[in-house]
C-alpha cells in the first residue's frame, strides 16, 4: 500500500490555477489533472459522499447538505454521524484488501462515529444553561486534548459566520485552513495512517461572499496556496503521495430565487407565530422547499396540488430544471429523503430559504449564524449588518455572555442580493468543475472523471493501480 494524503482543496478549479497558486501550478506540471463531472448537488455532503463511496446518492442517501426528515416532521442540516452515509466507505474496502490500512479523516463531513483509526470535526458543546461553546470532537477522545495542546483552540468562528475568510480577533483570514493543516501534520508525525483526508475550506468563505471575479479573490488563492504548498512538501519529504482534489467550482450569481415566499403567496405555506415572529411548520404545509444553495428539494405533503407546484416553479425566472419521479431516478437521486420535486438554478441564480414577507417578522434565528434551526443553507451568515453587527454592539452582547446572561447574536443582514457566488449546479463551463491533481500514473485519463469514479481513482493510488 501507498500512503497517501488527500488534500480537499474546497473551490479549487482549473481556472483558479496559474500566478497566485505557483505551489499548485507546480504540482500540476509535474503531475496530471482530470475535471470531475461534479456530483448532483454539486455540495458539500453529496460530494464528499459519491467521492468516498462511488455510488450516488440514490445509492448513499446524502441528497444535500440537508433535507426534511419525513419522521420527525422537520428539515436537519449539516447531521454528522458517518452512518447517515447509507454506503460502504473506501476505507470499508481498503481494509479489506490489507488489514494494516488505516484512516485518519481530519475534517471531512460525517465524520463523527466513522470507523476510522482517527477523526477530528467541529463540533460545538451546549450545557443546560443554553450557553455554545466553540469547540471539536474527535476519535480517540484523547486526540482532541492533544490536538489543542499543541496548536490552541480550533478557530471555530473562522470556520462559517462573518468572520471567515476575513482578517478578525478570532485570527487571519486562513486561521482554519491553516488550523486543519497543522492537525493534518500532527495526525502525519505521531501516528503515519494509510489515508489522511485533509479538508481546506478557505476558498469557499470570499468566492460566496465576494464572487469568484473579485480582485481579492488574488490573495486568497495566494495565502491557501501557502498551505497547500507547505502540506506538499511536509508530505513528500515522508514518502507519502499527494492528491488535490475539489468538490465543487463556484460561478457568479446575481439573482436570489425565493421559493417559500411564492408557496407562501398561494397559500401553500403553514405559517406558526412564535411569540410575534413567523416559523415555517414544514409539517402542516402543503408543500414547503428546501434550499441548499443552487438546488431545491420540494417536499409536497398534498399530492393534489403538485402538478400546479410544478408548474409555477418551472416558470419560475432563474430556475433551469424541475425534475419528478422519472429524472430524478435518471439522475441518480431518487431516495427517500430527496423532495418529491427537485429545482435547479441557473448558474447566475441560487435559492434562499426565506419565507417571511415582513423582515420584522422574520425568527430570531434569521439573523443569526444558525446553520441547525434554518430550514435551509443560508450564504448571507458570511455577511454582517453594518448596525448590527457594529464592534461596541457586538462587544456587549459578547460582554453579557461572558457574565452568565443570555444574548442573541443577531448581527447577520436579512439581504439577499449580497451573496455574489453560489453552486450546486453543473456549471456549463468545465474550467469552473471541481478537479483532481495527482504524480501518480494511476489516474491515467484524458476525459473528466465522474464524481463517482472518485473512489476508483483513490483506491489505485493507495493500491499501487490495482
């Protein structure tokens, strides 16, 4: 077996390579590169799910990010348990082709119960008294002391919210990515596991926040191609390959689609007060949509009105596709937690989550960092309002949780329009497809890999090409 490392570089694209990634553009010229024909949704979870299982998720169950859980009668986002992945994992295979593989998973989703020798993810603790405290969890618990021993506390608020990708108190716009690596390192020096799978969300916070044609999009690429440099050659030096790899690219996006809001306006919505502010009550809706980013999984609770469901959102300005029954089992995503529709958005266009039609109505959680009570992934959690989140406001809110009181950090804008880079879609444009650099031979292909042919591509390499 080969020891390899793999290191998820997120937004990395074939157009993002050239001056101010010259680690990487090295990396390349040495090697070879494939496009991955993204997975469908082209996010987080279902990536990282078709790249470590090869099936889709028809086949592994993550249809996004998040969905509505039909049992309980609400949407969940952002679960961590491995077993949510309904699908045998690579490391499951590899250790059966050599038991004296091991797996080290530093940061990758569900991550949190996964068989592997050593796993690290964030994960915030929540007392009785309703207080969060930034923090991980980690497998052995033991690592987790060790980890923050050696390299300080895990810079939770640089890792989504306001403060990501931005030069904060809380550390330089890399603080994460950089935090991941040195844990990467760590994980390498003390316990040398078959395979480290490495995540480096930097890129994801300002090519959302700002849109990949930004001009500050430039030091960006320079500072994670800093890390991604250093990671080579630490690697390298110990005799383990290197593979760069994507999830997703990110395009330009100008136009907000506010589904709920037009479900609302028919009359289609449940809508419960909640002492005077609005919360969506998915269960008694006549239909309801979930929002991850470019695509929407509609769930239709009355079956009589879905052919009119469809019909408005297929006329819908910004939405490309409306798939049923018979695309979505084309398409590889007909599962039980998918919607009973599922929308995409144009490459300029991404879905909110929004149902309220009065922002002063709108729930508390609306204008927090709250990636668990929205019911759907909010991008505008990158932004923070200019009077809200002013520094004397922040700090006493910041003030009153440190003396033991409650506060509401309600900093983030109910804006929209702001966010100026989106994905989820299959951008028409193959330079802006996730991709995957190796040295290895075992890659060995002119034509772009789908998301699915990930797995195969990982194994050989750690198997030497069988």
């Amino acid at each position: 077996m080969k020891r390899t490392a793999v290191l998820n570089v997120v937004g990395l694209t074939e157009r993002q390579i050239g001056p101010n990634t010259p680690a990487i553009a090295k990396f390349l010229s040495l090697g070879q590169a494939a496009t991955i024909d993204p997975a469908f949704p082209a996010v987080t979870c279902t990536a990282q799910s078709n790249y470590l299982t090869g099936k889709r998720p028809s086949d592994h169950g993550i249809v996004a990010n998040g969905w509505y859980n039909h049992e309980l009668a609400e949407v969940t986002f952002w679960k961590q348990p491995n077993q949510t992945v309904q699908a045998p994992k690579l490391w499951h295979d590899l250790r059966l082709a050599n038991d004296g593989f091991t797996c080290a998973t530093m940061f990758w989703w569900y991550n949190m119960y996964a068989d592997v020798e050593w796993s690290a993810t964030p994960r915030p603790m929540y007392p009785a008294d309703g207080s969060k405290h930034f923090d991980i969890t980690t497998w052995p618990y033991e690592l987790r002391p060790a980890l923050k021993s050696e390299l300080g506390d895990f810079p939770f608020p640089t890792f989504w919210g306001p403060m990501a990708g931005r030069q904060s108190p809380a550390g330089n716009p890399e603080a994460v990515s950089e935090w991941i690596a040195n844990a990467a390192k760590w994980i390498e020096k003390k316990e040398q596991p078959t395979l480290n799978l490495v995540y480096l969300p930097h890129l994801d916070y300002n090519l959302q926040r700002l849109g990949p044609g930004h001009p500050e999009i430039a030091s960006d690429l320079q500072r994670i191609d800093r890390i991604v440099g250093e990671l080579i050659r630490f690697f390298e030096a110990r005799g383990v390959q290197v593979v760069l790899l994507s999830e997703y690219g990110i395009t330009a996006v100008e136009q907000p689609i506010h589904l709920n809001r037009l479900f609302r306006e028919r009359g289609w919505l449940a809508i419960k007060e909640e002492l005077g502010l609005e919360r969506l009550d998915c269960g008694n809706s006549r239909v309801f949509a979930v929002a991850d980013h470019q695509v929407a999984h509609i769930y239709i609770n009355d079956k009589s009105i879905e052919h009119d469901v469809r019909r408005l959102v297929e006329g819908c300005d910004g939405v490309t596709a409306v798939w049923g029954q018979a695309e979505k089992q084309a398409n590889g995503i007909d599962h039980s937690r998918a919607g009973d529709l599922v929308a995409t958005a144009a490459e300029n266009a991404w879905f909110t989550y929004y149902y309220w039609l009065d922002d002063a109505l709108a729930p508390d959680f609306a204008r927090c960092v709250d990636i668990h009570r929205k019911p759907g992934f909010d991008p505008v959690e990158l932004f923070k309002d200019p009077a809200r989140g002013s520094m004397p406001r922040v700090m006493l809110k910041l003030l009153k949780k440190k003396l033991g009181f409650r506060m509401l950090m309600d900093v983030i804008p109910l804006v929209a329009s702001l966010v100026k880079g989106s994905h989820g879609c299959r951008p028409s444009d193959q330079a802006d497809w996730p991709i995957l650099i190796s040295k290895s031979a075992a890659l060995g292909t002119d034509k772009a890999l789908d998301s699915t042919e990930v797995c195969g591509v990982l194994r050989s390499h750690i198997l030497g090409g069988k």
